[in-house]
C-alpha cells in the first residue's frame, strides 16, 4: 500500500466536506475562475467564500495566480488523486473481503 499522510488526507476530506467547498471545486473542474466568478450563484458574503476558498486552497486543492486586484483560481488536482488512490485501496480491501464472504456462504450451503 502506497503510505499517505493522514493530516494531508485529513485537511482534504475536511475540505470536501462543506457542500460549498464541493460546489466551487464542481464549478473550478470546468476551468479557472476569479473569485468574483465563484462568489456568483452563492448567496454570501465575499468574505465568507474567501475564507471556503483559503480552506480548500490549504489543502492543496486549488491554485492561484494574481493579476492586479484580480485573483484567478484553478483547481489542483493532484491532492484529489491522492485521496482516490486511498479510497481505491480500501474499495479494493472491502471488495476482497465481501468475496470471501459470498464464497463462504456458497461453500455452506452445499454442506
């Protein structure tokens, strides 16, 4: 098994989290953004989705280049597959262990 930093894949799954914070990476997976951009369908303050921006971006999950007064933003996609390689090994653990489980009961019944 790969080793993976449970306080890096903490900070991601506390990231995702916050149906917000999923909202904006759905919206940066179809392309860089300003944050005013990213601010529009949400009903609060700039402020507020700073701070939901500043949480994912300490994850590592999102990317900023400034020009001018405009911040633009862009989804970093390594720490999502970091966090999918980690998911995929348990998947892959549980779904060994439910096999031999059926194979278990298989084998019982003809008993």
């Amino acid at each position: 098994m790969v080793k993976y930093s449970a306080k890096h894949l903490d900070g991601i799954f506390a990231a995702l989290s916050d149906p917000t914070r999923r909202a904006i990476v759905e919206r940066l997976s179809q392309g860089e953004a300003s944050v005013t951009e990213l601010a529009e369908p949400f009903d609060m303050s700039l402020p507020a989705i700073s701070k939901h921006l500043r949480i994912l971006e300490e994850a590592g999950l999102l990317l900023r280049r400034k020009e001018g007064r405009v911040h633009h933003i862009q989804l970093n996609s390594k720490p999502m597959k970091e966090a999918l390689q980690w998911i995929e090994h348990y998947r892959q653990f549980w779904d060994d262990r439910l096999d031999s489980l059926v194979q278990y009961f298989d084998v019982s019944k003809k008993q």
